[in-house]
C-alpha cells in the first residue's frame, strides 16, 4: 500500500509540473503578444508649415499601425496624404488624426494635394521597412531662361483683396521688374508669378517688395492659398520685347 501511495503521488506531482509548465508557457505567449502589440501600434507627430512637413519619425516595420497626429502650424490650410488617405484641409492651428497599417516593406510619398504646394515644397517619403532617403533640402532657385531680357527698369504695384488682385499696369517692358504687393484685404494672401517667383504669404496689412527679371511673353499669377484661385485670384500679364 505505502509503495502504491509513493508511485501515485509521483505522478500528481509530475502531473502539476506538466499543468504549471503549460501555465507558465501559455503566459510567457501571452506576455509576448501583448509586447508585440504594443511594438506594432506608434504615434508619429507631423508638423506642417509653408511649405515643408517635419515629422517625428520618417519609417517604421513592416506590419506596424501608425497613427499620424497632424498639426497645422502654418499661416493657410493645408493637409496630409500618404498610402491612399488623407486628413482634411486643417486651418492654421488645428489637428487631426490619420491612421494607417502599413503590412508591406515599400518607400511610400507623402504630400499636402492643395494645388501648388507639393510643387513648393510640402512633399517627402515615408519608408516601411527600409530606410527612406535623406529629406530634402530646400532651395531658392532662380529661374532661368535662354530668351533675352530687355533694359527696362519698371516698378508695379499690386494690391490683394478677397478675391482680387489689381495691378497698376498690366503690359510692362522687358526688364528688371519690382513688383510692390500690398495685401489691403481681410485675408491671407500671395503673389505668384508661376515659373518666376512665388511671393510671401502676407498677413492683412503687410506688403513686401521684390524685383525679376522678366523676357517677353504671357505671365500668369495666382494666389496661393487655398480655393483663392477658384474664388477670383488669378490674371495675367503681358511683358513686351
């Protein structure tokens, strides 16, 4: 009887062993997952500005759910797109929040798709499971032409009002051009001069001067912020030999 009573509390003994090492083994598991959870789950903060994004971190793995906390620091509404989706057009101030999964290792662009500002700069890429390239660096081109310029020398004033723009003249003579803008409206606005300048963005009140070298030809200007275009903010002028 003793040696039967001895074997069989062996095998409860063995027995709880088993059961603990399926315990331990199954929460070790669970510890596990949960980590991986929390590794697979991240918070990157994007800063917009005229014209630029800075965003706290620029990749992540393969299989990680990013939730993109956007925040318009700038002075005229903008938004982020990146894999598909985007925010809303934040005004200056606000936020928002985008989140995707991204499951596949790719080099993916982000951008702002308010007309004109990826072309000034509000664009990058964003890398998922490798690294992505250096940001870009931003410069101030000056354009150039092989048509000749003139020597004149004019001076043009502009005034911005919503949603207009008045030039003091609107057929100047080829040459060195200074353009004096003045923004008399209740607005944020600019003076583009698409292909040769693209002035400040210009709080109501302020004015700012800027001089180009204009060949002959048929120039278009616009307005930069958002919808001004579609509201009236836009024209031509015409530069003679």
């Amino acid at each position: 009887m003793r040696r039967h009573a001895k074997w069989g509390a062996l095998v409860v003994l063995a027995g709880l062993g088993v059961m603990a090492g399926i315990f331990l083994s199954a929460s070790s598991a669970s510890t596990t997952r949960t980590r991986a959870k929390r590794v697979a789950r991240v918070t990157i903060t994007v800063t917009m500005r005229e014209w630029s994004f800075k965003l706290s971190r620029r990749s992540v793995p393969a299989g990680t759910t990013v939730v993109f906390h956007v925040v318009n620091r700038g002075k005229i509404g903008h938004n982020f797109v990146i894999a598909g989706k985007r925010t809303k057009i934040l005004a200056p101030g606000k936020t928002a929040t985008l989140t995707v999964k991204f499951t596949r290792k790719a080099k993916l662009a982000y951008l702002c798709s308010v007309p004109g500002h990826a072309k000034l700069g509000m664009k990058g890429t964003f890398g998922v499971g490798v690294a992505p390239p250096p940001p870009p660096k931003t410069t101030t081109t000056t354009p150039t032409t092989t048509k000749p310029v003139g020597t004149a020398n004019t001076t043009v004033t502009v005034d911005m009002v919503e949603y207009a723009f008045k030039l003091s003249q609107s057929t100047i003579p080829s040459g060195q051009v200074t353009f004096v803008v003045k923004n008399d409206g209740a607005e944020v606005h600019n003076f583009d001069i698409q292909g040769q300048h693209s002035g400040a963005l210009l709080a109501p009140g302020a004015t700012e001067t800027w001089t180009v070298a204009l060949p002959a030809g048929q120039y278009l200007y616009t307005c930069d912020v958002p919808f001004h275009v579609d509201r009236g903010m836009t024209g031509t002028f015409m530069v003679t030999p």
